[in-house]
C-alpha cells in the first residue's frame, strides 16, 4: 500500500518553498529566525517588504493565520505608495496563497487581482514570475491544470530574463517540481521526464538537500510508473537507484530536513518497490524498510505512513502463510487509518479487501461481509472522486487533442504543397518537350518558306499583268474616296460645332457651382468665426469668474484669519487673565471655552488653508497637494497622491486649477461615494498633462450624473473647459470610480 508521490507533494508544497527561501532546520527555528530578521529593518523599508513574504508564510505555517495577514496588510500598505509595484505585487499573491489555502475565494480572488494589478507596475522579470507562479499554483488547487502549465511557463520564461539573484533557482525549482506534478497525472512521460531532470539538475548546482531530496523521489517514482507501463527492468533498478539515494540524502543531512517523515515516505515506496517487483530473496530488504518506516511514522505521528507499513507487513505475513500475524498487522493498519488526518482512501480499500479475504478463509463470514462492504463503500468514494478527475482529465486531453489535430493539418499543408511542386516539376518537364517540338516545328517552316518563295516568283509575272488592271480600278476608287471625304469633313464641322457649345455650356454651369459652393463656405467660415468669438467670450468670463472668486476665497481666508482669528486669540487671552482671578467653578467653565476657542481657531486655520493654500505660492502644486493628502488621511480613509514625470513648469493660475479640480473631487468622493481608499495620479507627457482620481466608493450611474446639475461637477467642468482639456468618468455600482482629465501643455 505506497503511498502517490505526487499527491503526497501538493500537501507539503507551500511550506516546502518557504523553508528552501531560508536556512533554519526546522518549522519553528525558521519561523525565529525570519521573525528576527523581519523586525532588524526598519517599517517601510524594501528589505522589511521582501522578507515580509517569508515572515508571514512561515507564521501562516505555524497556526497564526490572523497574525500573518496582520503582518501582509501593514507591510502591503507601504508597498502601495512605492512607484515600483514589484514590492505590492510580491505581497499580493502571497496573500492569495494564504487565502487559497483557507478557502477564501473571494480574497485570493481579490489578491490575485490587485497582485496582477502591480505586477503591470513593475519591470522586475523575477517578481512577475513570481506572480504567475502563484496563479498557477492557485489554479492547479482549483483542478484548472491546463491553465496552471500556462501560467507555470510564462513563469519559467521571466525567470529566464531575470539576473541571478539567491532565491531565483529556488523559485525555479517550485516550477519544475509543479510542472512534475500534474504531467505526472497526465501520464505524459516526456515531460514528466524532462521536467524530473530539471529539477535534479538545478537541486545539483545549489547542492541543497531539501531540494535534493525531492528531486530524487520524482525521479524514482517517474522511473517505477514508467516500469508499470513498459515492464523494462532497466526502469525498475532506475527507480530503486533513486529511492536509495533519497534515504542516503535524508540521513546524511538528517539535521537539516525539515519533515522528519520524509524518512518513512521514502521507506514505504522502497518496501514496496521490493515486495511487487523485486524477487523472493529481497525479502529481507522489504522487511527492514517496512519496519524503518513504520518507527520513523510512529516518532512524527503520521499516521498514513504507519498504515502503509503495517499493510506492507500484513502481505509479507500473508506470504509466508501467517495468517493471525497478517490479520494483527491489518486491525493496526486499520486503527491507524481511522485517524481524521489519513487522507489516502486507497490505503483503508486494501485493509478491508485483505481482511475480508482472511475472514472468509476462516469461515467468519459475518466479519468477511462487514468488511467487503467497507471495501464497497470505499470503492465507491474513490471511484466517485476518479470520475470527477476524470472529467477534468478529459476536459484536458480534448485541448491537446486540438493541438494533435493543428499538426495533422499543418502536417497535410506541407504534404499539399511537396505534392504541388511535384506537379510544378512534371509541368516544367513537359514544357521542356513542348519546347523541343516547337524547335522541330520551326525547321519545318523554313523549308515550306523556301518553297513558297520559288512559288512567289512564278506567280509576280501574273502580279505584273494584273497590276495593269488594279491601276484603272485605283483610279476609279480615288475618285469615290474624295466624295467620301469631302462628305467627312463636313460632318467633322457640324460635331466640332456642337461640341464646342456643350463644352460652353459644362463650363458655364461649373463656374455656377462653384461660385455657389464658395458662398456656402464663406457662410460655414462666418459662422466658424462667430463660434470662436463666442468660444473667446466664454472663456473670457470664466476667466473673470475663476479669478474673481480666488479672488473672493484670498479675501475670506484672509478676514477670517486676520479678523476672527485676532478676535478669537484676543478673547483666549481675556479668558486666560480671567481664569487666575475667578474660584475653582469657573475656573473649569473657563478652561473648556478656552479649549472650545482653540478648537475654533484650528478649525478656522483649516477653513482658510482651503480657500487660499499658501503653500501654492510658496512651494507648488506637488507640495500642495502631499500636504493636502496628508491631512485628509484618517485611519478610515487612506489618500495617496503620486507624480510621474512632473517637471515643475504647469503655471501658477494652471496649478491652482488644478489644486482646485483635486479638492473637489476628493471632497465628492469623500461626501457621495464614502470611499476607503483614494487614489490622485498627476501625469506629465510630451505634449498634455493627465490627472487621475480613483476610489473605491459605492459608485454611481453616469447618465444620472450627466442629467444632474450638480454644482460641484459644474466647477470641475468649467475649470476644465478653462484649461482646454477633456473629462472622462467611468463608475460601477459598489465597485469604485474613476475620473481622468486631460489638458494641453
């Protein structure tokens, strides 16, 4: 009873990746170290972000899911504010792993996106394999394994871009051993070889044990379904070769293997290697390796593997006629495999058929009949679940099926076309003939011309005599030729004549036209003048009402700061000298107005920051607007501002249209859309400037919005038209808004 190698493999593979990303012996020492590790560097810091991915993998790991998606959400946060996704990205799909393994769809869903989403931030080959390793490890769990080969490939070709780095061929590696995997189940032995020997020869180089290890078990159950198939014996001592050098890995390195029961896996496929394929005399070596893993399953408490080794007992037993030996050997088996955490069904179908069997030997067939239908029952599970992956297998080798039918036609294309040159061939060979018998035709023809001639020369004396009598017909036929001529010429004048006056009469009513189509462009380019004059006058009043309320809000901001704001410190100061004179009672009623005033102050200070930013005239719009955001972040609303390619040369009136089209957009997202999450992008190309506002709000329909009169979009339209430029809005319903404005330089 082995246990698959492969879907054994999937359990593990996640930890197995985090624990070659680091250099601890076990579980828990990775997890101190890395947690070491993580808090040496600073929050925010590219260092912290990287070994972020490693920290929470391994707090995952070790029971602390919450601490762990704690620890991805600080660190993801920073991430986002950095230009290069690459560090979002990493953080991402490590969280949608994370999810997936939860099976919480809607966030690795979620994860995956936004993961994609930076992942087109970055030029990182190594991170945006990383990416789309991750997507195809998540849709490999999902049974879509066609589309995790996609994904693993497009890995394997960014990582071929990448520059060397120490966790690279790790991370090519985990490829190699996924594509293992699932060209494993598809039984396609080419790749499943190829991609064994890959994974061997990189676990080679870095000369990692783990990695090793790993290698050597792929090759050695490659190596034995192959030998199921084909029954060579060459493949059979292959498997047995590398089997035995995983156990000699495993012990040489005992200190440094993470899973202590990779001793007993690696044992059980061994002990079963020798009982079914090997000879009588390796009798002894199946017992030893039988009993080697049911002490190593029993020291890590896998119960699976102490199963599978008292079943390989149980047959040992049956085969030396032992039955109460073998019977004892399968009710252990039996008891282990009734552990909540065995998940090989096939394990508990080969106890039950054998206990049926020793049963019914015995004449106890009240036990024979319980136990055949346990094995029935089992049966029918694992049946149930092969049918499920057949479907999806089926599902599979229909695609491949596409692509065999692709090459048969590519295949009969180029048999077409060898077929047409052949016939190309054949016409030109005829041709050749064609060409050789018109040779011979032509000789022919200057003999019959030879001929001809001597005939020519007996028959001009007959010309000459009839020659006499053609010259008195000519004359007669000159003679009618000059009355047909003289009628031609006549002709010839009356069409010339009438020609000449159509031809007065086309140009007259072209010239008619055309003064027409002039009149009606000279109308469209009047008209084109008015609409420009009216244009320069619509601007011309924006203009005068931008100005004029800036001008407004500098006047407000200013009376409110040199007159409420005098009047407010003034009476702070009366309440001061009053509060060292008044009795304890008032003393408290002074101190809250006094805190009451203080309030009104900062309030005040903050009314007229946003009718008239200093900072604009000081410092510029990107001061600005970092200060701006700044301030309207609450631990409920995160705003981020981001400049690409800002040169600093947008004039002041321009900056302070800008500053004015931000603020009221945020300010909109904030009051109408509730928004979380608030995202401004100030773009500068070669010949516009782009501003983008993203949140991730309750949304709106948009033709309620162009029907609406909003003022506030009324300002933002008009500052808009004032700086030449285009709006383009684009919103769902409970999924967010966009809003991306350009304007000519």
């Amino acid at each position: 009873m082995p246990i698959n190698f492969f879907s054994f493999l999937r359990f593990y593979i996640a930890f197995l990746c985090l624990v070659l990303a680091g250099q601890a012996t076990s579980a828990q020492e990775l997890h101190n170290s890395l947690e070491q590790q993580y808090k040496k560097y600073n929050p925010g810091s590219p260092q912290r972000m990287l070994i972020t991915g490693k920290y929470a993998q391994a707090l995952f790991f070790n029971k602390q899911e919450d601490k762990a998606f704690a620890v991805l959400n600080e660190n993801i946060a920073y991430a986002k504010k950095v230009t290069d996704g690459k560090y979002a990205a990493y953080l991402y799909i490590i969280a949608a792993i994370n999810y997936r393994l939860l099976d919480h769809v809607k966030a690795y869903e979620n994860a995956c996106r936004f993961a994609q989403f930076y992942e087109a931030k970055t030029k990182d080959p190594e991170t945006k394999g990383y990416v789309a390793y991750g997507l195809g490890w998540i849709h490999e769990r999902n049974n879509k394994e066609a589309e995790a080969v996609r994904y693993f490939l497009k890995a394997l070709s960014f990582y071929e871009k990448a520059p060397y780095s120490e966790s690279l061929n790790n991370r090519k590696a985990s490829v190699y051993r996924e594509l293992n995997s699932i060209y494993a189940d598809w039984n396609d032995f080419p790749l499943q070889e190829k991609y064994s020997k890959l994974l061997l020869e990189i676990s080679l180089q870095q000369n990692d044990p783990i990695n090793l290890f790993d290698a050597y078990m792929a090759m050695g159950y490659m190596y034995e379904k192959r030998y199921e198939s084909t029954t060579n014996k060459t493949f059979i001592s292959q498997a047995e070769s590398y089997y035995l050098k995983a156990v000699e890995t495993y012990k040489a390195n005992k200190a440094r293997m993470p899973i202590p029961s990779n001793l007993s896996f690696v044992a059980i496929n061994l002990a079963n290697l020798y009982l079914n394929y090997f000879p009588e005399s390796y009798k002894d070596k199946v017992l030893y390796y039988a009993n080697l893993a049911k002490a190593q399953g029993i020291a890590t408490g896998n119960h699976d593997h102490v199963a599978s080794a008292n079943g390989l007992l149980a047959e040992i037993a049956l085969k030396n006629d032992n039955k109460e030996e073998a019977k004892k050997y399968l009710l252990t088996a039996l008891a282990e495999s009734e552990y909540d955490k065995v998940t090989n069904p096939n394990i508990k179908l080969s106890i039950f058929e054998n206990l049926s069997q020793l049963f019914q030997n015995e004449n106890n067939f009240k036990e024979a009949i319980f136990y055949q239908k346990a094995y029935l029952e089992t049966f029918k599970q694992i049946y149930d679940e092969k049918n499920a992956a057949l479907g999806k297998k089926l599902e599979v080798q229909y695609e491949r099926e596409k692509q065999k039918q692709q090459l048969l036609r590519l295949q009969l294309a180029s048999e077409k076309q060898e077929q047409r040159l052949k016939e190309m061939s054949w016409h030109s060979v005829q041709q050749a003939q064609k060409l050789e018998n018109l040779e011979l035709t032509k000789e022919n023809q200057f003999r019959k011309l030879e001929f001809t001639e001597i005939e020519n020369s007996k028959k001009a004396q007959e010309l000459r005599l009839s020659q006499l009598e053609s010259f008195n017909r000519k004359r007669e036929v000159d003679l009618y030729k000059a009355r047909v001529d003289y009628k031609e010429k006549i002709n010839k004048f009356y069409i010339g004549l009438t020609t000449s006056v159509s031809l007065l009469l086309i140009l007259l009513l072209y010239a008619y036209f055309q003064r027409a189509k002039g009149i009606k462009q000279q109308e469209k380019l009047h008209l084109l003048e008015m609409e420009k004059v009216m244009q320069n006058s619509r601007i011309s009043n924006l203009t005068v009402m931008l100005e004029g309320q800036e001008q407004e809000r500098g006047r407000i901001a200013r009376d409110l700061h040199d007159g409420l704001g005098s009047l407010l410190s003034g009476t702070k100061m009366n309440l001061f000298l009053l509060k060292d004179t008044s009795n304890d009672h008032h003393q408290l009623q002074i101190e809250r107005s006094m805190e009451q005033i203080d309030i009104a102050v900062d309030e005040l200070r903050h009314v007229a920051h946003n009718l008239m930013p200093d900072l604009l005239l000081k410092y510029g719009l990107q001061e600005t607007l970092m200060e701006y955001v700044s301030r309207m972040t609450t631990p409920k609303l995160d705003v981020d501002v981001q400049f690409l390619h800002y040169s600093a040369q947008l004039p002041l009136d321009s900056q302070l249209l800008v500053y004015r089209i931000i603020q009221e957009l945020v300010n909109n997202a904030i009051k109408h859309a509730t928004a979380h999450e608030i995202i401004i992008q100030f773009i500068e190309n070669e010949s516009d400037y782009v501003i983008i506002v993203e949140d991730d709000g309750k949304g709106f329909d948009i033709n309620i919005l162009n029907h609406s009169h909003s003022a506030g979009f009324h300002n933002i339209r008009s500052r808009v038209e004032f700086l030449k430029g285009t709006i383009h809005i684009e919103s769902q319903i409970n999924i967010g808004t966009n809003i991306e404005i350009k304007f000519p330089k």
